[in-house]
C-alpha cells in the first residue's frame, strides 16, 4: 500500500486508528483549533472598547504581558465586498515597552478608524468612483490637469539641454586649458552684452531728449474763443465741458499777457508753479503776477475734479468758474 492510498483509507476510516500502521504517539484530531473569528465593524469597535478597558486594569509589567500573550495574531474583520486582517504585531511591541501609555494611543486611533469607517459606511464601488468624480469636477481642482504637449516638449527640451551641459562640464574635467578658455570667453560675452545693452539703453535716451518738442508751442485758441465754446457747452448743458474751456480760457489769457509760457505740453499743476517762477509784472497790464496765483489754483482745483476725476459738474461750478476768469483778466463782455 502505498502513502496516498494510506491517507485516503485513514480519511475515510477504514483504517483503524490504533492500527500499526499509524504511530502511536500522534494523537486523535479529536479537539482540532477553533477557526479564527471574524468581526464586522460593529463587533470588531465592541471588541477593541472591551480590550481598551481591560489594558486600563493592566499597570504593571507582568499584567501587560499577559495582556500580550492573550492578543491573537491577527484581527480578520469582514465587510460586504471584501475582508480586512489588521495585525496586532504593532500593539504587541508597544505593549513591550514599560508603559502601555503608547499602546492606548495605538487603540485610540484604530477606534477613530472604525467609527469613521461606521459613519461612511462602505460604498459600492461604481458609487465611489461617481463621488470621486464629482469631487474631482469641483472648482478646488479645476487647474488639475495633464501636461499639454507644449509643456511635455518644454521639459524635453529642458531635460536635453541639462544632458547635454552636464556632458559639456563634466568633460571639461579632463580638459583644464579649454575649461580655462571657455571660462573667459563666456564671462566677455556676458560683459559685452551687458555693455551693449546700456549703451542702447543711454543712446535712446539722447535721441528722445534731442527731438523733446520745445516751448514754441503756440495755443491754438484766444482765450475769447475759449470762452465762446465754453458758453455754447454751457447752453447745451454740458458743464464738465464748459469748465474745461473755460480752464483754458485762463490759460490763454495768461500766456497772452506773458505771465505763463506759450507750452501746451505742461500739465495743469505745473502751469500753477510756473506763476511764482515768471516776474513779478506782466508786460502788457502791468498787473501783479502773484494776484493770479488764487484764482488759477481755483481753476486748477475744479479743472481736477470735474474733467479728470469725472465727478458730475453744475451750473454753480461754471458760474464760479467765470468768476475766475474775470480775476485773471479775462473779460466777459
């Protein structure tokens, strides 16, 4: 008889267990080990309060020990679709230790494990994939994305030209005299480039000083004609005009009388410092220069306000304008 027939007729009984032909000394699977249990989420959270308040009783070294020895393997916990084996190899080494104090820690986190995992329960895995998608779609990843074929070109490009450097540097090693050679040529270039780009830079800056338009600038209106088209503006009801003319009104006047400088490239508040510059008596009316410094301010002040900040003007703002205007000399006859 041969050994598998043996273990066939043994199995199926026909041999007798106190047969000569079966050693004496192996006993009877009369109590085989019990299978190992297996928990759901909610027996397995029941299992690990239950162990939890047992290491609480547990303070001295050989109760831990005990405590140890009694942990099986493994925890084997079953959910629908799938099973888990949770080893306790790492409580066990904690346990080892000469305070559980760390092996709580370990129990309180794998409690918070499995009562997150209660509240979310466990999905289907088509209903998992459909909520990762929607989270996915969300306005937190929408720059997330695949590299276009541009940006895969860039960094191939990049990677070469990194290849290539480390080849060129790396030989250079072995060549101290061109390394030496190229070194200087490198840093003339740069110095070269860098010099050129500041004698540009100056050259530009000669040639627009040198064709920067002159004070010859005539104003194309008479301060009368200012005025006429600010009256038309006002009587059509357009005030934000009617003071910007009237503005220039004043200008023109003051230029006229030579008290401000035939320019129409300067700005407003520099026109308005040009009036302590010119000389204290105008040429035509020998009026005091410095009498026309308030109500040019005035104008200047409105002019601000209504033409370039936009701020809505009205009929007392052109009345008071030409109030001004009269100051300035400007009759309104």
């Amino acid at each position: 008889m041969n050994l598998r027939a043996f273990a066939v007729l043994a199995v199926l009984g026909v041999l007798p267990l106190g047969s000569a032909a079966i050693p004496t000394q192996v006993p009877a699977a009369a109590n085989p080990q019990p299978a190992e249990k297996v928990y759901d989420l909610t027996s397995f959270a029941a299992e690990l309060q239950r162990l939890y308040k047992e290491l609480e009783t547990k303070s001295s070294p050989a109760g831990m020990k005990e405590f140890r020895d009694e942990l099986p393997p493994s925890w084997n916990v079953s959910v629908p679709g799938r099973s888990y084996s949770i080893s306790t190899k790492p409580l066990r080494d904690q346990l080892g230790g000469k305070s559980p104090d760390n092996a709580r820690i370990w129990f309180s986190h794998l409690q918070a494990e499995i009562r997150s995992a209660q509240r979310l329960g466990v999905q289907p895995l088509p209903a998992a994939h459909a909520q990762l998608n929607k989270i996915l779609a969300g306005r937190a990843f929408a720059g997330v994305r695949p590299p276009t074929y541009l940006e895969l070109l860039r960094a191939r490009v990049s990677a070469w030209l990194g290849r290539m450097l480390l080849r060129l540097f790396s030989g250079l090693e072995r060549h101290p005299i061109g390394a030496k050679a190229l070194f200087w040529v490198v840093l003339i270039a740069g110095v070269a480039f860098i010099a050129f780009w500041i004698f540009r830079y100056i050259a530009g800056r000669d040639s627009m000083n040198f064709f920067q338009p002159g004070s010859t600038e005539v104003t194309a209106r008479t301060w009368q004609e200012w005025i006429g088209a600010a009256r038309e503006a006002a009587a059509r009801g357009d005030f934000r005009e009617a003071v910007h003319s009237a503005y220039w009104a004043g200008i023109s006047r003051l230029q006229e009388s030579g008290t401000l400088p035939h320019d129409r490239t300067k700005t407003p508040r520099e026109y308005l410092r040009l009036i302590d510059t010119r000389p204290r008596e105008t040429e035509l009316d020998r009026q005091p220069a410095g009498d026309y410094k308030k109500p040019l301010a005035v104008l200047t002040s409105r002019l601000e306000r209504i033409w370039y900040a936009n701020r809505i003007a009205r009929l007392e703002d052109f009345d008071d304008t030409l109030r001004q205007l009269e100051a300035l000399g400007c009759s309104l006859e």
